[in-house]
C-alpha cells in the first residue's frame, strides 16, 4: 500500500510542469552564482566568505557554501512541495474519494511524504547538476582564470547534500507536511516558512554573543551557524582541500532538527484521520432552518431604491472596499501570526543595540532605528509578497469573483482598494517599529524619544515598502498565479542583491531604489534628503505606471488569459486614464532627467568598471615617471575656507618644494583630484606647463631653471572644490552641514602615485596588467626612502588659517594662533610649532567643548579638549581619562609627547574610525561616543576609552615614529599603538577585563586570515593587512609582555623611539625594530619571537582529562592531562607539525563572583614546558578547583580556545 | 423589452468552441435556457452578464450594447453564477449590505431596507447575523439569489440555482424567480426540464453550443404531438431498439426499461403512443431525432 501511493505520488510530480521548473530554477541559480564566483561577468564575487584569489571556484569549501545558500532560498520551494503534497487532495476535493478508500494511514501518509520528499530531492539535486555543469562551462570564458576550476571530485558534492541540504529537507519538509496535512491550509504552511525564518534570524543575533557558541549553532535549524563555526577558520588551503566534516557542530545539529522533523511527523501521523473535516475546522453549522413558506409574504414586495453613479460614490465605494480589505488582513490569524513573529524578532534583536566589541551602546533613536528596520524588512517583505496574492486573488479563492466581477463598480475601484489596504498594512507596520523602539529605549532606561525622528525615518521607508507594494500587486496581476506571483517576488528580491554584480549599478533602472539616507546625529539626514526624495519621486511616478497597467490588465469575469486581458485593456482606456498616464509620464521623465543630469552631466557616470579602467590607464600612462628625481614637500601654508552650507571649499596658500636629490629638477610632476576647479597652480618661478591631463588630473610642468640639489621653489595654489547637483550613490561625505572633515589628499601630490594603482589581481588581469605585490620587500632600500605614508614629503612645518560660518568651529592641526570674525565668517588661525608628517584634516562643526588638562612629571601641561556633539556627553570623561592614562604610560616609557596638546574631534558617523592627526583626533561619532559601558559587567570593553588610548599611542607610533614604505610598518604604528593601549587599559581595568578583549582579537585574527585574498604574512611582513596588523598584534605582544616582562618590553621600546624618533630616509622597518625586540628577549624564549613575529604559528591545546582529590589538610590534588601541538602555517594556510617544547601558562581555576558577576579566578598559574602529544600534569590548589588546563586566558593562537581549560572532577 | 442575441460565437483557447452563431430574443418574463450539463449554457449566460467576451456577434438589451457599456449594463443586472462562494466569516446581513453599496445603493436608509426586505423574501431574516460559513446549500443559494435582486435589476440572470436543492427548497425558489418575472428579464439555465415547463413563458435549447429550439414550451409540446412512442424492453434489448429506431430517452420504471421512440409512425405494435411532454421535446431535440432521425449517443462533456 505504502509503496503503491510512494510511486503515485512520484509518478504524478513527475507529470507535474512545477517539478520541472523547480530543478530548472535551481539549475540556472547555481549556474549564476558560480558564473560570478569564477568571475563570468568581471570581478570574482565572493559567496559565503572564501575570498582567497587561490580559492577554486568548484573546491568543496565553495561548493558547500553556495548549495548550502542556495537551499536556503529554497525553503519556499520546499514548503510548496511539501505542503502540497496532502493538501492537494482538500484543495481539489478529492479527499473524501481517498479518505473512504481502504488505505492505512501509514500508508497514506508516508507514501506522500517519501514521495514527495524524493522528489524534493530531485528539484534540489538541481544546484549539484547545475554546479558541474557551470564548472564545465565557465572555464571557456576568457575572463576567467585557467586555474579557477580543480579537477571533479564526487564527494565535494555529497557532503553538503548529507550534511546541509537533506536533513534540512528532512526538518521543513516535515514542518510543512505536518502543517499542509493539519490545518489544511497553505497560508499555514508559508507561516511556517517565516517561523524558520524567525528561528535563524533569532539564532543569529545571538551568534554576537561570543560565549555560547554550541547553543548558537543548535539554535539554527537551517544548520547555517553549525556550518560557519565549523569552516570559520579555513584557510585558501583548507578550503581547498576540506570538505564539510562531522564536526560537533554538525553532527549535534542535524541530529536534533531531523530528530525534530521525525518528532513533527509522528505528531502529525497521530493527529491525523480520514475526517471529512479538518479538526479544527468545524464549522457551526446552523442548526434551525425555518419551515418553508410560513412566514414568508405572499407577495414579492421590493421597496423601490435608487441607485447613484458618480466617480464621488464610487470613491466612496472604493474607501469602503479598502476598509474592508484592510480588515480583513489585520484581522486574519497569519497576519496576526507573522506580526508576533516578526515582534519577537525585533525584540531579540533589537536588545543588542549597536554592538561593538560585545558592548552595547546607548539605545538612541538612530541606532533603535537601524536595527529594528533592518531586522524588520525582511518580515515586510514576506508581508507584501504574501498578501498581494491573497488581496489580488481574494474573490477568486472565495468563489465570489463572478458575483464581484458582475457589480455595476468601475474597474479602478477592486485594484485600487487593495492596493490603498495594502499599503495601509504598511502604515501599520511601520507604527509597530515604532512602538518597538520606543518600547526597547523604555526597557533599557533611556528616555530621549526622538518621536520626530521616528516619524521622518520611518515615514521615508514608508515610501519604499509602498513602492513595493505597488510591484507585488502588479506581479500578482500579470502572472495571474498567487504561488507563480510569490517565486517571481523571491526572485527580485534576490536578482536585487546581486544587481550590482552583474553590472547594474545605475540606480536609474533600478527599481524603488535610492541613493541612501544615512542618518548622523550631528548632520541629521543632511544634504541626503533632497536626492533621496528626487528618487522615490522618480520610481513613484513609475509606480504610477505600474499601477495603471494592473489596473488595465485587472482579471474581470472569466477571460483570464493575457492576451485577451491586453485586447480587455486597450479597450477600456478612457480619458482619466490617458490623463494619469501623461501626468505621471511626465513626472517619470523630468525627475529622470533631472537625475541624469545630475548624475551623469554635471558629473560623469562612472561606473565600478569604468574606474578600475581609469585607474588601469594612469598606471599604464605614466608609470615610466615614478622613479624621476622629485622636489619634496617642506612647508604648508593655506587658507582654507570651508562654506558647509554650499558644500564648497577652497584651498589658497602655497607649498614650498626642495630638492633633496643630488640631481637637478628640470620639471616637477603634479596629481591633482580632477573635481578640483584649478584658480591657480603654479610656480613662484618661471615655468611652463608640459602636460595637462584633466582626465586623470595629472600635470607636468617644466621649470624654466631646473631645481638644483639643496634649492626650494614656491608652489602657488588655489584651488576651489564645488559640488555639483550629486554623484550616485557615495558623494562626498567630506564637507557636510554640520560635521565636515576633509583631510590632506585633496591638495596636489608630488610625482607619480603608485596608491592610484589597481591593486586586485584580477581586475588588474581583466585591464591588461601584470600581478602586483602589494608593498615592497621589508629590505628594499629604495622604497625605504619614504614614510608609507606619502612618497612626497618626510616632515614638513605647517600653518593655515581655517574658515567658516559663525555657528561653527574650524580646526586643523596646530595651536590656536587667533580667532575672527570677519564678514560673517569666522576665522581660525593655526600653527604647528614643531615638524610634523605631511597628513593634515580640517573638521567644521557646531561643537561643544569639553577642557581639562593633563600635567607631566616634568611639570609641562598638556591641553586636552573634546569638542562634541551636543547630547553625546555619555563618554566624554572616559576619553579624557583615556588620553590622561595614555599619556602617563607612553611619556613614562616610551618618549616624551611633542605636542602641547591633545585634541578630540566628533565627526558624523559616515565613517567608523578615528584617525590620529597631529595633536588631533577625529573620532567618529558612532564609534565610543554614545557606547553604554558597564565598568561592573567583566564581559564589557570600555573601548571609548581604548580607542582614545590607541589614538593617542599613534602620537608615538606613526608620528614620532614612522615605518618606511615597506613590508612590516605598520608593525611600528598600528601594532605598537594596540599594544600601548592594551597596557594602558591593562592597568586600568586589571588583566582579568582583558581577557574579553583578546578572544575578540583572536576571533578576529582567525576570521581575518581565512578571508586573505592573496597570502598570509608574518606580523614582521604584514602588508597592511589590518587582521595581522591590529588582531594578531594585539594578541602577540600582549603575550610577548607577559612572557618577556612588559618592563623589559617597554625599555627595548623606549630604546627603539630613541633611536628612530623623528628621523630622515632611509625610515626605519620591522627589521631594525625586531633586533630591539630579540635584544629584549632572554634565550630561552627567542622561539616565541620566531614564532609569533617571523612565522605564522598555530597551537592546537586541549585539556582532555582533569581529577581532583581532596587532601587531608584541605587542599586539592589535581591531575590533569593536556594534548598540545604546534602548526606552522603558510601564506596560503597550508599546516605543517612543529616541535613542541614551550612554556606555556598551566592553570587551575575557580569561579568567583566579583562584583556580582562570575569570573573565573586562576588559583594556580605558572608557565611550565609543554611538549608535543600528551603531557600529565599535577598541581596542588588551596581551593577547590573547576576548571585545569592550559593557556586559560588564550595568549596563544589556538582555533578550539574553548577546550583548552577541563572542568575537573572531584574526588572525595 | 428585449435582450437580442445576434450570430454570437466563441471558441476557448483550448480549441472548445462554446458558443456557434448563437441568436436568440429574450423578452420580459421567464426564460428557461435547457441543455444538457456543457451545452454552453454558463459560457452564454457568463457573456450576457459581462464576464466574458465573445469572438464574434452582439447582445443587445434595449438599446443597450452589452459589450460597449459593461458599467450601464451591470447596473441593471442581477446574476446568480451557477457556482459562488462567500466570505464564511461574515453575516448575511454584512455581505448584503456591502454588495449593496457596490450595486450603488448609497442611502443607507433605503439599503436598510431593502436589504431587510430582501433577506425577509429568501427566508434568511432569522439568520441574518449568523456567518455565512455555516449556512447550509439551500440557504446559501437563496442568499445568492438576494443578491441578485438587489438594487432593482431589470435583467436577471440565474445559471443552475436549483442543483442541489432539496424539493421542499426548489419549490420555494421557484415562487420567487416566477414572482421576480413578471416584469424583467429572467434567464434561467438549467438542464432539468421540470423547472422549465412550471415557470418559464419562452425557452431555448441549446446543446453544443448551438441552439436546436426556441420558442414556447406548449407551443413546442404541441409540435410534437403524434410522435413520441412508448415500450417497455428488457435491458438487453435496448441495443437492438436503438439501433432499429431513433430512441431519445430509455429509463427503468418498476424493473423494466421504458423507452421513449421518437416517429412519424407508429414503429410497430409493442409501441404505444404518449402524449408527449417538455421532457420528450427537449431529448428528441437534443438527440437530433427532429432534424434527422439518428440514434443518440453519449455527448463528449464539453467543459465550459
């Protein structure tokens, strides 16, 4: 019986067109994707994190990710098979044909479920046959690399299906199974598709949550989170040649959601019979029927009515349709069911306010906003996508359509009212978010509601989420089919995140789209706002349109198919609708215009490629420049007048120039960004201009009297920058309303720029040009003539008078010479006193300041302001406190601070750094000035304060000393100012608080290096790599301290900025610094210097056994067993076992709750030698013990850092 | 006045054709449309009552060009489609009510009342709050019904109201529809015959998508007098009987077969004559027998 109704179910899928279109949909999906991941369409795009050059398009790490991605988007898929598969037989009534038949229900059940499930199966094998077939094929392409695509191996392909997909396939298909066969009901199916959804999302945000990592990846039932803590970690190597494991991860996650599933489908087996009802579904039937003909009137007697036909009562009849529809979905139990899930969505996830480095900032209106939307959308979209077809299809699924269809109501009135009821839901939607967030700041404690600013916000989404509404219900009109309708919705939503990839950038053909809004609380939506509208104006207008051809194509009577719907349609044009058509075309057209005249007349259009082929022509142009003998920059002076309203500014003053060569200048090589109206350029001397290129902004001028060695010449400039209507999507964010802050590189450069180089590989093949290694070799001497920060000045002196509007304060590096105001502009006068790098900025805004002051020990005050935004008071002290404790630590042990002062400047939250200038600080207002710390939570990371303290640091590590343009530099400014803020906030905070820090670091070290797209150095050869350079640094030198002594340490340091402080080329490198480092180290520890500076070193330790027994005095003996190994890693991540025989931290631990919170507490500590394999080891504790093992507070690099302590068991 | 039918064809996109050359004039009163189940009854009445085009022709109502001017002719119809649904969570009295506003009865007075009025003449008063999700099929259609009659149509339209109806409900709404049409339109499609001769003043039958007769359903009883024969077979002979001679209708009466033979003459002697009715009219024009004597055969369902 089983196997009679298995085979009929798979024999009438197979007759089914939607089985086929199904596996041709994951077929042509597949083949897209790895059409883009083996770069078919330009640039290699990256799915699921492996974005090593070296990564195969066809290895199994990519091949898992992109099926296990793909299956996700498949879970509709499934709901519509797997949901239908008992359904059906309600749906088409044929139920109580099966239902009397004498089948088992086993037999019954079972084979439509395992016969859809096979068939479920088939569809997705779609993406493993879509895969080999695009490997096949992509390889002909030209653009695509000969080595992209390795040899064909079966089992890359049956992993992710045994691991991801089937029992994925196993937990929903039984899922929707259970809820097609029980209620009946395919909404009810769907609503379990958002539920999944919820599911993930929720175990998402918890993923933030660093500590319960095993819960996370139990908590998805899609097995996503397993797969990524899994594979996490690969390398190009390993992503090359593993695949998918049985890791813990997996294998506890699968097990449970099949177990799930299986738990789901008995549910289902026993709630289920051969009713003719579904059990929920009884329906009170009315019970008295009157006798026939008693009291009925003899006589038909109508009264008389009048009927009225006028556009105003059809208006009224459209308002009184829309009611109704509006009712009629707030009040269905999904709508209600898929609002509550998305609450809780919001409300998970929105306890998470702006999360960095695990610390939550204060719950401002902004942030509330950011989040909740973000999370939000997503159920909107399901929202809009579900309920056009259930409104389009409303009449229809009721059987009513013919008596609606037969009504004397125009034919605007049906359309329009679902769609205004549709848009309504929106309204509400929208009001729920707000709620929420006000909701979620009250349960915080914070009670700044920015009501009209949630208004704005929310108000602006509004009319994005109308727009798609109003595309939702066309799709839903045209196809004519609600499941059709929905697939094609998914698709868009899709198609939209990979437009950009396949080269649709313009946002003139893209639908609904916008050139964003970021909100800033000092800028507010700025000069954002204008444009923003200008688009939804456009697509509103278009919208329009799409609206006016679903009304036209609207399914009136029986006539259903589109061609007669078109013939329907040309015939019912009227007047009104000609009107709405020439209204709106009109406003399509001129607001198209105006942006294409903004976007590709006052600038010119320039696309990702077309930049990358810009970039490709200045190399190939003027490359043969780059090693001509230049003058270099020795002194600033300008006038800079910032004008934030207009968004102008000007640069008047002048450079001096000075051959430092021992050759002659004859001409001298300038760059200048092309958006630069040039007023004056040019030489206090007689010269003339050789080249002007304006494309590339590149200018060759020829001094009438060459330069001679030791000589200097004056460069006059002026130089005025507009902004012109806008670009596309990131305009300047530089000069603002309120907040500006443009730095150095928009003034001339001196000779060739090799930072304008393209520097990725594959663009640099796709444009003609040999690979390019991304710094110079650590030794190269030549390069070493220049700081890597510029190669046309060393230090220069500087001064500039800065100006603006009254309301706000200029500032630049230097001190406050004078301050004026003059015509209604206010004038700041600053000068450096001492020489700095070339690296300057200039930051308007309508600040408060906050002073205070910082004496040394030698008695010399230091000034320290923070000018802020007004209502970000939050974390002023924690700054000022933070470039107190900074300066304490560095004058004390590394070298005097050449400045008088110290400044901290908020700008808008566009950016999310701070950047060191001298004696400046910007520091962007969504970084630290609104983060909530909690000094009493171990687990929170005061990092305003740290931020400060590494801002600080770089006054020593970047601007007393400074790397040459070579391998390793930074290694001696950003490492260097990790490490000085690490020990400023070790001292603070004490040890114990850093430890979050430092799993953070290494988390973040560990994730950097799988993604590498080219190779993995050695922290003494990084190459600007910011996961070696501040991750891995941070976690190295915090361990060097602690192994070498941080006073030993810090004495080599001092020795170090002695030595190189403020020097001519050739600069120092990582060299010359690593001598100091090996000077400071005792012999018995130079491996750690290899191992953690000059290789790449990875420890694998765990603690496999741990017994306590309870000693006669009331101490604990506690045995121990550890499994330790080293890796040597390379470039690429390939692993090779290294001898082992280091110190390394053994401990017993205990926990302790110190100011109400749990911390574990070492009770033992000491380093002890460690070798390869197993070691025993045995401590006596006071105390009694938790936890032994070793490395407990994770110096070392080591993957599994959680196994590296043993709860330990205790004997009596 | 009259509802014109001229030369109406249409052909489904599946290759069905529905209706071919379709003319009929439908004065006021009762006008019973007979065939059997895919004759094209639904697709003409669905045509008329504007919710589907044809391929070619007209229908006219007065001066009225129903495919030109839809919105005037839905204002003046009321449709009962052979199969409706309803919303299962509103009240009888709610749905009406808002049907009423959409047929443009915007003074909620008058809508009051006649909505009142209306569910008094179906019977559906007492349970006028009650969700529609619980009415039975009797119930339901009579709901239909006062929809239909809403807003004072002058042309009805009623596509199989009685299939599934009990007798004692049949009965009830055929006092209705006969009361309804005294003085407008009222086309009822049907393949029972019985509902036809006890309301209807004019009648066509249609089969395939053609109409075989018109006219009035004594007139046409009349025509027939004198041909219709009657003998009671044995089941096994009915093979041989339909071979010999046109039979239009055979059924089981007490055990044995009667069949109905349709002839100038009496066929033989077993035959006796009958005085035909409705029913012998409409099987012998269906069968083709009045045209050219043919044996009937089992139609193709033709799904409209």
């Amino acid at each position: 019986m089983f196997f009679n109704i298995f085979l009929f179910e798979l024999k009438y899928r197979l007759k089914r067109p939607a089985t086929y279109i199904y596996f041709a949909l994951f077929f042509l999906m597949t083949v897209l994707v790895v059409f883009g991941v083996a770069g078919v369409f330009g640039n290699p795009i990256i799915m699921g994190g492996g974005s090593s050059t070296s990564l195969k398009s066809n290895s199994p790490y990519q091949i898992s990710m992109i099926i296990t991605i793909l299956s996700w988007f498949g879970i509709l898929v499934t709901s519509a098979i797997m949901g239908n598969s008992v359904y059906r037989d309600f749906e088409h009534k044929t139920h109580a044909l099966f239902f009397t038949s004498p089948i088992s229900k086993w037999g019954y059940l079972g084979g439509r479920f395992w016969g859809s499930f096979v068939i479920a199966l088939l569809v997705f094998s779609g993406m493993a046959f879509g895969y080999v077939f695009a490997s096949a094929v992509a390889p002909l392409f030209p653009s695509v690399p000969a080595d992209k695509f390795g040899p064909f191996n079966l089992m890359f392909y049956v992993m992710p299906y045994l691991l991801v997909v089937i029992p994925n396939l196993l937990f929903n298909g039984a899922i929707f199974f259970t809820l097609g066969t029980l209620t009946r009901n395919m909404l009810a199916v769907y609503i379990g598709s958002v539920l999944i959804l919820v599911l993930y999302g929720v175990a998402g945000a918890f993923t933030e949550e660093l500590d319960n990592e095993m819960l996370v990846s139990l908590l998805d039932p899609m097995g996503a989170s397993a797969v990524y803590f899994t594979t996490r970690y690969w390398t190009a190597a390993e992503q090359n040649a593993l695949f998918l494991p049985f890791s813990d991860f997996l294998v506890y996650n699968r097990l449970l959601w099949m177990g799930v599933g299986l738990v789901l489908l008995s549910f289902c087996f026993w709630r289920f019979g051969f009713s003719f009802f579904g059990a929920e579904r009884k329906v009170r039937r009315i019970k008295k029927d009157n006798a026939l003909g008693v009291t009925v009137p003899q006589k038909l007697a109508l009264p008389k009515v009048g009927q009225e036909f006028s556009f105003a009562k059809s208006f009224g009849q459209y308002w009184k349709l829309t009611k109704l529809e509006f009712k009629g979905i707030v009040r269905s139990v999904y709508f209600i069911a898929i609002l509550a899930a998305g609450v809780l969505f919001l409300l998970s996830a929105g306890s998470q306010v702006g999360k960095m480095y695990d610390t939550n900032t204060f719950p401002v209106t902004s942030e509330v906003l950011n989040i909740l939307s973000g999370t939000f959308a997503l159920f909107i979209l399901i929202i809009i996508t579900f309920y056009s077809g259930e409104l389009v299809w409303r009449e229809r699924d009721a059987r009513m359509n013919q008596l609606y269809d037969a009504l004397p109501i125009p034919n605007w009135v049906p359309f329009s009212s679902k769609l205004t009821a549709l848009m309504g839901i929106q309204v509400i939607l929208m009001a729920v978010i707000l709620v929420c967030g006000v909701l979620l700041q009250a349960l915080k404690g914070y009670f700044n509601f920015e009501i009209s600013l949630y208004l704005k916000d929310l108000g602006m989404q509004l009319i994005g989420f109308w727009l798609m509404c109003v595309l939702a219900m066309l799709v839903q009109v045209l196809v004519n089919n609600k499941y059709l309708g929905h697939f094609i919705m998914v698709l868009y939503y899709l198609a939209n995140i990979f437009k950009g990839q396949l080269g649709f950038e313009h946002l003139l053909y893209s639908y609904n789209s916008s050139p964003g809004r970021p909100y800033s609380d000092m800028n507010g939506f700025g000069h954002f706002i204008g444009p923003f509208l200008l688009y939804k104006v456009y697509w509103g207008a278009f919208a329009v349109l799409l609206a006016l051809a679903s009304n036209l194509l609207w399914v009136r009577g029986t006539e259903a198919n589109i061609k007669g719907r078109f013939k329907l349609a040309a015939l019912q044009v009227k007047r009104s609708s000609l009107f709405v058509l020439g209204a709106s075309s009109a406003v399509f057209l001129v607001s198209g215009g105006f942006i294409f005249y903004n976007t590709n007349i006052l600038h010119e259009y320039q696309d990702s490629d077309d930049l990358e082929k810009l970039s490709a022509k200045y190399e190939k142009t003027y490359k043969k420049y780059e090693d001509l003998p230049q003058p270099r920059i020795v002194d600033v002076y300008l006038e800079t007048d910032l004008y934030p309203k207009e968004r102008e500014f000007r640069f008047k003053g002048y450079y001096w120039l000075k051959n430092k060569t021992n050759v002659a200048i004859d001409s001298v090589h300038l760059l200048l960004d092309d958006n630069a109206v040039i007023n004056k350029l040019e030489f206090a001397r007689p010269a003339k201009t050789v080249l002007y290129d304006k494309e590339m902004g590149y200018h060759i001028f020829q001094l009438a009297q060459p330069l001679s060695p030791g000589d200097s010449v004056k460069l006059n400039l002026d130089l005025l920058y507009q902004t012109k209507g806008y670009k596309r999507r990131s305009y300047n964010t530089g000069i603002v309303y309120n907040g500006t802050f443009i730095n150095s590189q928009l003034l001339p450069h001196i000779g060739y720029q090799d930072g304008f180089e393209l520097s990725d590989d594959d663009s640099r093949r796709k444009n003609g040009l040999p690979p390019k290694e991304r710094m110079a070799k650590v030794d190269d001497l030549k390069a070493r003539h220049n700081t890597y920060l510029g190669n046309d000045a060393d230090w220069i002196t500087f001064e500039t008078v800065v100006s603006t509007v009254p309301d706000q304060i200029a500032l630049a590096p230097g001190y406050l010479q004078k301050e004026w105001t003059k015509d209604g502009r206010r004038y700041f006068h600053y000068k450096m006193d001492s020489k700095i790098l070339n690296f300057y900025a200039f930051l308007s805004a309508d600040y408060e300041v906050k002073k205070d002051k910082w004496i040394g020990t030698d008695g010399k005050p230091v000034a320290i302001e923070v000018y802020y935004q007004k209502g970000h008071e939050y974390n002023l002290d924690r700054m000022i406190k933070g470039v107190k404790k900074s300066l304490d630590y560095y004058t004390a042990n590394f070298s005097p601070y050449q400045h008088r002062q110290v400044r901290i400047l908020e700008f808008p939250g566009y950016a999310t750094f701070a950047q060191s200038f001298p004696n400046t600080i910007p520091f962007s207002e969504s970084i630290g000035f609104i983060a909530d710390v909690d000094d009493k939570d171990p687990e929170d990371v005061d990092y305003p304060f740290y931020v400060t303290a590494h801002e600080v640091a770089h006054q020593w590590w970047a601007h007393q000393v400074i790397g040459g343009d070579v391998q390793g530099s930074t290694l001696m400014s950003e490492t260097m100012s990790q490490y000085a803020a690490l020990m400023v906030m070790k001292k603070e905070y004490g040890p114990e608080r850093m430890r979050k820090f430092l799993k953070h670091e290494m988390d973040q070290y560990l994730i950097g290096r799988a993604g590498e797209r080219k190779k993995e150095l050695p922290l003494y050869l990084v190459e600007n790599q910011q996961y070696i350079h501040y991750r891995k640094g941070s976690v190295v030198m915090y361990a060097l301290a602690d192994y070498i002594g941080e006073d030993k340490l810090n004495a080599a340091l001092k020795e170090y900025v002695q030595q190189v402080a403020f020097q001519q080329a050739p600069f120092t490198n990582s060299i010359e610094f690593m001598t100091y480092i090996r000077k400071a180290t005792p012999d018995s520890l130079q491996y750690l210097v290899d191992d953690m500076f000059e290789s790449i070193t990875l420890y694998e330790n765990k603690a496999t056994e741990a017994t306590a027994a309870k000693q006669k005095d009331g101490s604990y003996k506690v045995t121990f067993t550890v499994d330790a190994k080293k890796f040597k890693a390379d470039s690429l991540g390939n692993e090779t076992l290294a001898k082992l025989h280091d110190y390394v931290d053994v401990a017993v631990m205990t926990r302790k709750k110190i100011d109400g919170h749990w911390q574990d507490v070492p009770l033992y500590m000491q380093k002890q030698k460690i070798k390869a394999g197993l070691n025993k080891l045995e401590v006596t504790v006071k105390e009694k013990p938790q936890k032994a093992g070793v490395d407990p507070f994770n110096k070392l690099i080591d993957r599994n850092p959680d196994d590296n302590m043993k709860d330990v068991e205790v004997k009596s | 006045m009259e509802l014109v039918i001229q030369n109406l064809s249409k052909t489904y996109p599946n290759g069905v054709q529905a209706l071919k050359n379709v003319n009929l004039t439908i004065p006021t009163g009762m006008f019973g449309l007979l065939g059997p189940n895919g004759a094209g009854k639904s697709s003409l009445m669905r045509t008329i009552a504007t919710l589907q085009e044809a391929d070619s022709g007209s229908i006219r109502l007065g001066d009225l060009d129903v495919f030109k001017e839809k919105d005037e002719m839905r204002r003046v119809l009321g449709y009962l489609p052979q199969e409706f649904g309803v919303y299962p969570k509103v009240s009888a009295e709610e749905l009406l009510d808002h049907f009423a506003v959409l047929k443009g009865i915007h003074n909620s007075k008058e809508r009051k009342e006649t909505v009142a009025a209306l569910l008094q003449q179906t019977n559906l008063y007492e349970v006028r709050k009650k969700n529609l999700g619980g009415y039975s099929g009797g119930m339901k259609q009579r709901f239909g019904i006062a929809q239909a009659l809403l807003g004072n149509p002058k042309i009805i339209i009623v596509d199989e109201p009685t299939a599934g109806l009990d007798p004692a409900e049949r009965n009830r709404f055929h006092n209705l529809l006969s009361e309804i049409g005294e003085n407008i339109i009222v086309i009822l499609s049907t393949h029972i015959v019985d509902d036809v001769s006890d309301l209807c003043r004019n009648m066509a039958i249609i089969n395939k998508g053609e109409v075989l007769l018109t006219g009035e359903p004594l007139q046409a009883i009349d025509e027939m007098q004198g041909q219709i024969w009657r003998k009671f077979i044995k089941k096994e002979e009915l093979a041989q009987h339909q071979a010999e001679h046109t039979v239009i209708s055979s059924r089981l009466y007490a055990g044995k077969t009667i069949i109905h033979v349709y002839a100038q003459d009496r066929p033989d002697i077993a035959f006796e004559q009958v005085q035909p009715d409705l029913e012998d009219v409409y099987f012998a024009t269906i069968s083709g027998a009045t045209k050219k004597p043919q044996r009937t055969q089992a139609e193709p369902e033709v799904m409209a």
